[in-house]
C-alpha cells in the first residue's frame, strides 16, 4: 500500500477541515463547498480561508476538483490519510454482534456457514460481503497422468489436493508413445503442480495462444490434452460473494458500464480472488483504496479484508467491497468481529 500523507506536516486547523470534508462527502456524496464547511465546523472561518486551506490540500493531492463542481471530494490519497490517522472507529452495539453471532451458528454445514457469513456482511453493511473458503477446501493439481488406450484414446489421471482421483478419457488425432506421453505430462507437473484448477484454466488458454508461435511439438501436444482434461472440471466456489447487487444503488458505481466490468470480474473471480489471497498473512484488517487494490475494475471501490482463523492458523479472508466513499467507522469493526466469530464457528467442526 502506498505511505499516507504524514498528517503532521499539515497544521491542526488544516487536519480539522480536511476531516470534516471527508465526513460530509461519505454521509451525503455531493462534493463538498466552502460555504458548507463554513456553515457547519465550529471553526470560526470565513470561506474565503476555508477555500485558501482546500486549495492547498488539492495541491498536495489530498483533494480533488471535479469539473462539474466547485466542491471538493477525497482522492485516494486523501482516503488514505483519512483512514490511517483521523479515522474514529465505533464499536458495534450489543444487539448488532449479538444478531452475527446468531447468524453464524456452527450448527449449519460447513458451507453453509461460509455462504451464511457474505450474507451477514452484506445485511448488516448494505454492500458486498466476500467469504474466501478456506485453503484446504480449494482444488489445486498435485500431479497429471496420461495412460494409452485403444483407438486413440487416453486416460488423464488428475491427483486433485492430497487425495481426491479424477479419471477422464480423451481422444486425440493420432496414436501417442508411452515416452510422449510421459514427456507431456512431464511438462504440465512442471507448469501446473500446486496450482488452484481456475488459475490452471486460465494459463492453458493464454499458452493456446502463444503456442501459433511455437513449434515445440511435446509443449503443444501437452497443452492441447490438457485442455480437453481441465475444462470441463466442475470447479468449486474459491469464495462466496453476496450482496452485489446492492452496488447498484451507489451512485458512485451505477454507471452501467462500469457496473458491468465489476460484475464480470466476480463472475471470473480471478481478480478478487488474488486480492483476498495477497492478504491471508495480514494482521488484523487490511483495507484497499481504489486504485491500491492494483485492479482497474476496483478503481473506484474499496475492500477491507480480515483474515479468519483456527487454532493459530490462518484459513482464509472475508471482508466487504463497496465504495470508495464507504462508512469506514462501521465497516472495519463489522469486518474484524466476523473475521473472529467465523474463525471461532469452524473451530468448532475439528
């Protein structure tokens, strides 16, 4: 994450406004004037001083100036000041932990409780709640085997994780050689072992591609066989998302376009996916700003993330996307206290 602007090198006064601009703007999402600020901090300011102050916060890139308004909005920088040194995070009341702790009742199946947990952080937030199932759940390829059969046809013996056999017969143009075989299948232990099957997926399709420029015959034959043995795995869920659609009620984010870029990238799941995965050792929560999050789709988001776990060891992360202009008082404790009943729910199934 990109270094916060050192709040001390801005005055007291400079610090009080900015704060106050950034609260008006996430309560009502209208850039924020002058004479607002002056009518509404006790600051005895006129707006000419007031302008002078979010002049120069604009110029150290704490505040932005959209062109269809005279007001001021946060940029990420700003959020990112806002969120490190003059947040006040509130504690959540007893009822609100009292109803998580409800809904996460061991009781239900594993997998229920994970899809029950995005539900609960997509009600009580009223934006989208992500569950990363845990890491012993997810499919990775631990090695691929290739037998001949008659009629060129071959058997594809997938080791998914530790133990779990899938067996699948293709058929190729032409009669392979046990050492041809062996060569190819070789080669995709080499490329693939120890990756989750959507990543797998996704290489094969990207080398595809590349292969037209190839002429090694043993790459080739092995990524085409591979392509008939990995697609039509049925793969698991890597997390469980709810509530996406109530990003369509932010104003920030209703941009039909926009809302279709996002909407593709939880259905491919890749991007968040690898979001969630950079922050499994974080911490505590962890919280991506717009652009931070390294993915144009999420420019205009934000993700707080919290990692859950068991007995000490970490299993996976949840937390709640939404807007850049997002109640982070609220959001983080909901995001951290989920995080920890959840982790104290799956103990319970050891």
């Amino acid at each position: 994450m990109p270094q916060t602007t050192n709040p001390h090198q801005l005055s007291e006064r400079s610090l009080y406004l900015f704060k106050s601009l950034v609260e008006h703007f996430i309560a009502d999402g209208q850039p924020v004037g002058s004479r607002t600020l002056a009518r509404d901090i006790e600051l005895e300011l006129s707006p000419a001083t007031i302008r002078n102050i979010m002049a120069d916060l604009e110029d150290i890139g704490l505040l932005h100036s959209p062109h269809t308004s005279a007001g001021r909005i946060p940029t990420v920088k700003g959020y990112r000041l806002f969120v490190d040194s003059l947040l006040r995070v509130h504690q959540l009341n007893s009822r609100e932990i009292e109803r998580i702790a409800e809904e996460l009742n061991p009781g239900q199946d594993k997998q229920a409780l994970l899809k029950r947990t995005s539900n609960i952080l997509s009600e009580i937030t009223r934006l989208a709640g992500v569950v990363m199932l845990p890491r012993t759940e997810q499919q990775s390829l631990k090695r691929v085997e290739f037998v001949s059969l008659t009629d060129n046809r071959i058997l594809v013996i997938l080791v998914i994780n530790e133990s779990e056999i899938q067996n699948r017969i293709i058929h190729t143009a032409r009669i392979y050689t046990p050492s041809e075989l062996q060569q190819a299948s070789n080669y995709l232990n080499d490329m693939f072992a120890g990756k989750d099957l959507p990543t797998i997926r996704s290489e094969i399709l990207k080398e595809l591609k590349r292969m037209k420029e190839n002429v090694n015959q043993i790459m080739q034959t092995a990524i085409e066989m591979a392509q008939q043995a990995f697609m039509n795995i049925e793969p698991r869920d890597d997390y469980v998302l709810a509530g996406q659609t109530n990003l369509m009620d932010v104003a920030e984010l209703c941009d039909v376009e926009r809302l279709k870029k996002l909407f593709d990238s939880f259905n491919q799941k890749r991007d968040i996916l690898h979001l969630l995965e950079q922050s499994i050792h974080a911490k505590g929560v962890q919280i991506f700003i717009g652009e931070e999050a390294g993915y144009d789709v999420l420019d205009n988001c934000s993700v707080v993330i919290s990692p859950y776990e068991v007995e000490g060891q970490i299993l996976g992360v949840l937390g709640v996307i939404g807007p850049t202009r997002m109640h982070y008082e609220r959001v983080i404790p909901i995001v951290d206290i989920t995080a920890k009943m959840l982790g104290s729910a799956l103990n319970s199934y050891n």
